[in-house]
C-alpha cells in the first residue's frame, strides 16, 4: 500500500525468518556445508542451478479420507550476485506434478521471487526491479492463506513485477533524492471460489501501479541550524475490476530540530489531494450487476465515473528520529493524512549478525496490486528465498542482510481500493549451527468503493488479518540439517461466514549423498477452518526425494 512520503519503503522492513527447506545454493567463489549459511557468512556470487525428483503423499484427515499420490518433478536456479553497487537476487522454479488414478490431476507451477539494482551512474543512479510468482489459498471470504497446503482444487496464482529508476545525488548543499516505478499485478482465482454461489466475492484482477518522489533537502548545521526538506510525489493505481482508480499526490515541506548527536525532532505540513473512483458494473434487465464467467462484475466501460473518496488539503505530521548508533534505529510520527489521524514508523535493532529485531507501523490507500508492488521494492537486492520443503512453494519469506523482509501476509484479495494500516514485528538469532525466529503481524483494511456501484455493498467493510510464524533450523555436521517451521493465521473478514484460520507446520531433513546429490524427506500438517463451509479441513503430507544441484 501506499506508505507516508518519507517512508513508503521503511514500513516494509518488519518480516520473519523461517526455515529453509531443501538443500540450499551453493556459493561458487567458496563452499559450504549443505546445512546452509549465517548473515553474513554468504559469499557474494552464488548461481545454483538444480533439479529434483519426489514422490508424494497427501492424505485427507478431515472432513474425508481420500489420499493423493503424485510424482513431484522440478527444476530451479537460486542467484545471488553482489557488486559494488550492483546486485540480484534470484529464486525461480518450474514445478510439474503428475498424479495417479483415473481422477488425478496434473498440474504446472511456477514460482520464484527476484530483485535487482543496477548501477547505471555509481553512487547516483540506478536500475532497480522486482517479480513475484506465488501460488496461495483463498477462501469465499476474499482471505488468503499463504501457508497452507495448496491442492489443485483450491489454487490461485499472484503475479506481480516492477521496475524503475532511483537517484541519489548531491548538488552542492543540497541532498537530492528520487525514485519512479511502474508496476504490474495479477491474481488468478481459483475455480471452487468462481463456481460459490450466493456469497460471492469481487476478487483482485488486474492492476498497474505508478510512483514517483523527488525529494531535496539540507543537513543541520549546512544553511541554517535546522535541516530542510521539500518533497514531491504521487502515486496511482488503475485496477481492471470496474475500472477503479486510486490517485494519491502531495507536496510537503520537513523541518528537522536536532537535539542531541542520536536524537532529532521532525515536523512536516504540506497540501494532498487523494481520489479514488470507479465505474460501475454492467446491469441486466432487473437491474443487477452480470457476472462474468470468471466470478467478476462485469465493467461497463460507458458509465461515469464515480467518486468514492475525495480529500484534499492540509497534511502533517510531527515525529522523532532516534539513532544512538550504527545498530539502533528509529523513527515514528503522528499527524493527519486522508482527513483523519494516522500513525506510522519503523524500528530496527541489529546488535550482531546473530541477532536482529524489527518493528513497523504503516497507514496508506492503495488496491491489492499496490501492496504486492511495495512490498517487492521494501526488499533488498541480497537475500535467500524460503521455500515450502514439501510443495516447493514460495510463501512470501526471504532472509536478507539487511534485517528481514516478507512478502507474505497479503490479506484480503477483494477489488476494492481500501485503506489499510498495521504493524508488524520480527526476531531472529543464530545461535552456533541453529537459527530460530519468530515474527508477528496485523493488517486492517477498509474498503472504499463508490454509491450507486456494485461494489458499493463494501464500502466501509472492514477485512483484519493476524498471524504468527516461527522457525527453526539446524545443521548437523557438515552434510546434513533438519529445519522445521509452523505457522497460525487468523483473518476475520468482513461477512458473517467470513472467517478463517490456518494452522500447519513443516519438519524437513536433508542429507548430502554426493557434493552435489542431496537426499530429502519432508512431513506437513496443515490445518484450514473457513466459517463459510461447515467442514474443516485437515490434510497430512509427506515427501521423500531427491536434489541434484549442478
């Protein structure tokens, strides 16, 4: 979502660690043990190309018995190449399931996350984008789930991807600082949520997203005792479902008061204009939105369009930077944004490279896309992606140098544009061959849609979504580790069925056979509790395998 203008990648840094499944990338410049490496230890070039074979074998415990048995086969590249000013990181997999019985089903996956930084002018000018292909759950409620085993009947698919420029300069006194993006997101539904009758939900289509910020300003001590800002951007959205359109630009001026060497006060007032707006769905002869064959209203590109929110005017905010050394860091404000009152802030605490603690509030309007997009360029460019040891999948986790960072915790996927604000917070250590963690988080959004539409129904609904996550992983010896991970996720949507919880975890051993051929066995519970059925369900899963990385 759109962060404050200060800030928009800041409010992302909050995130978790877990266990990494599978046998990791191995580091051409210098090698490893197959249990993995620590912050710190990687080196700074590694290309891993691999292949894997499994056989499969889920069993449903509830609310039937049936069991599904599937031969896993999947190729994949893990990069991670750093530069002086340069960097990428790269996890992408091709998966292909083949199915027994005269009613299996077989299925192609593939998913994979990336970001890069590109030096264009060293220093000054860069190249920075991002992708994502992730598989999830999603229940008649709009709500997702991440982490839970996802089975062919129950899939959907996010797409998302950016790219854009960022400047950091200096022109005599005056610090200069810009970045611009266009990005694009998708989400395919799956086909049990299209064929739900009576309780449907207009969920995410498509979206492309803009940004762009220019900011410039002086130090304390440089022109005057004080430091001052200027800064301008904007940001826009144009969702496919009823062509809605959240703009949000600004302008504003910062004044930053020193008080000590660690410690500043921060002021800032400025003028905003936010709109977000529709058009509404086409009508039948009694009058009701059509449906299309993909569960969505059906967008009638002739009628007006209508606004759903419209604030302009004052904005401001005051606030504290706090940063008594290189491994403590805060900020946090309070002020006035989108005419009501809004909080936002982040703090880190990185005593060591074996430990590390992060906090992050944020507040921002925005659709389904813009989240993705944001939450792909709030993560560094050095990072190893986490992967589900059974299923191969990416669930939106990667650890990285820089703190940790999530892609996870997507939420609601409803159309509508809203309003969403949250915190999150992470901790992890590493403690010799064990790292553990444990991370924390609450996302609250509230729709915004325009009278007289369809979706004019969830205006002012209001969709939460609370999660706990931790891990553990550990290497034995120098050829083998065990992680293990488990997961709750609680989202209570805005409907009266519209709950759902999400309980699991994942326990995975990995041998080396060879240096380059790894055995694996992997166990998962997941368990999956929607108010919309009467049914739960629970599912047991089990892998046995093998890795050969080139």
């Amino acid at each position: 979502m759109m962060m404050r203008p200060r800030n928009f990648a800041a409010g992302l840094i909050a995130a978790v660690l877990v266990a990494v499944g599978g046998a990791p990338a191995i580091a051409q410049d210098q090698g490893r043990g197959q249990g993995g490496g620590t912050p710190g230890q990687r080196s700074n070039r590694v290309v891993q190309p691999y292949i894997e074979v499994g056989q499969v074998v889920s069993a449903e415990l509830s609310p039937g018995n049936d069991v599904v048995t599937f031969t896993q086969i999947a190729a994949g590249v893990d990069i991670n190449v750093q530069g002086r000013n340069s960097g990428a990181a790269v996890s992408l997999r091709y998966e292909r399931n083949i199915g027994y019985g005269d009613d299996s089903i077989d299925s192609d996956t593939i998913s994979g996350i990336a970001r890069t930084t590109l030096s264009l002018v060293p220093n000054t000018l860069s190249l920075e984008a991002g992708g994502l292909a992730s598989r999830t759950r999603i229940d008649a409620g709009g709500g997702t789930s991440a982490n839970p085993l996802v089975r062919e009947d129950a899939e959907s698919r996010i797409y998302s991807a950016y790219a854009g420029p960022s400047l950091n300069t200096r022109v005599g006194d005056v610090d200069v600082q810009g970045v611009g993006r266009i990005g694009y997101n998708r989400f395919e539904a799956d086909n049990a949520l299209v064929t739900q009758a009576g309780n449907a939900v207009d969920v995410f289509d498509d979206s492309v997203t803009y940004l762009g910020q220019l900011r410039a300003g002086v130090r304390p001590d440089t022109v005057l005792p004080v430091g001052l800002a200027v800064t301008a951007g904007g940001f826009q959205e144009d969702i496919g479902n009823l062509d809605q359109r959240v703009r949000d630009l600004y302008v504003r001026g910062d004044v930053t008061v020193p008080i000590s060497p660690s410690l500043a006060l921060v002021a800032g007032a400025g003028y905003e204009d936010v709109e977000i707006s529709s058009r509404d769905a086409v009508r039948d002869a009694n009058g009701n939105p059509v449906i299309g064959a993909d569960g969505r209203f059906v967008t009638d590109p002739t009628a007006p369009r209508r606004i759903a929110f419209d604030v302009d005017g004052l904005l401001w905010d005051v606030g504290v930077l706090w940063r008594p050394s290189s491994r403590t860091n805060l900020q946090a404000a309070v002020g006035r944004r989108y005419d009501s009152t809004t909080y936002y802030g982040t703090f880190t605490y990185v005593p060591s490279q074996r430990s590390a603690f992060a906090l992050s509030a944020y507040d921002g309007v925005s659709g389904f896309g813009g989240v993705l997009n944001n939450a792909l360029a709030g993560l560094d460019s050095d990072f190893q992606a986490i992967r589900n040891p059974v299923t191969g999948d990416f669930g939106g986790l990667v650890t990285g140098t820089e703190g940790q960072s999530v892609i996870g915790g997507l939420g609601s996927t409803r159309s509508a544009a809203f309003r969403g604000r949250g915190v999150r917070a992470s901790y992890q250590r590493i403690m010799g061959r064990t790292t553990a963690a444990l991370g924390a988080g609450y996302d609250r959004r509230t729709f915004i849609a325009a009278a007289g539409t369809a979706l004019a129904p969830v205006n002012g609904l209001t969709d939460e979504t609370y999660y706990v996550i931790g891990g553990l992983t550990r290497e034995i010896g120098q050829a083998a580790s065990i992680t293990t991970n488990a997961y709750v996720n609680w989202f209570d949507g805005a409907g009266a069925n519209d709950n759902v919880t999400a309980v699991g975890g994942t326990f995975a051993y990995n041998q080396s056979i060879t240096q380059r051929l790894v055995g694996r066995a992997a166990i998962a519970v997941d368990y999956f509790d929607s108010e919309f059925t009467a049914q739960d369900f629970a599912f047991a899963t089990a892998l046995v395998g093998l890795r050969y990385n080139f």
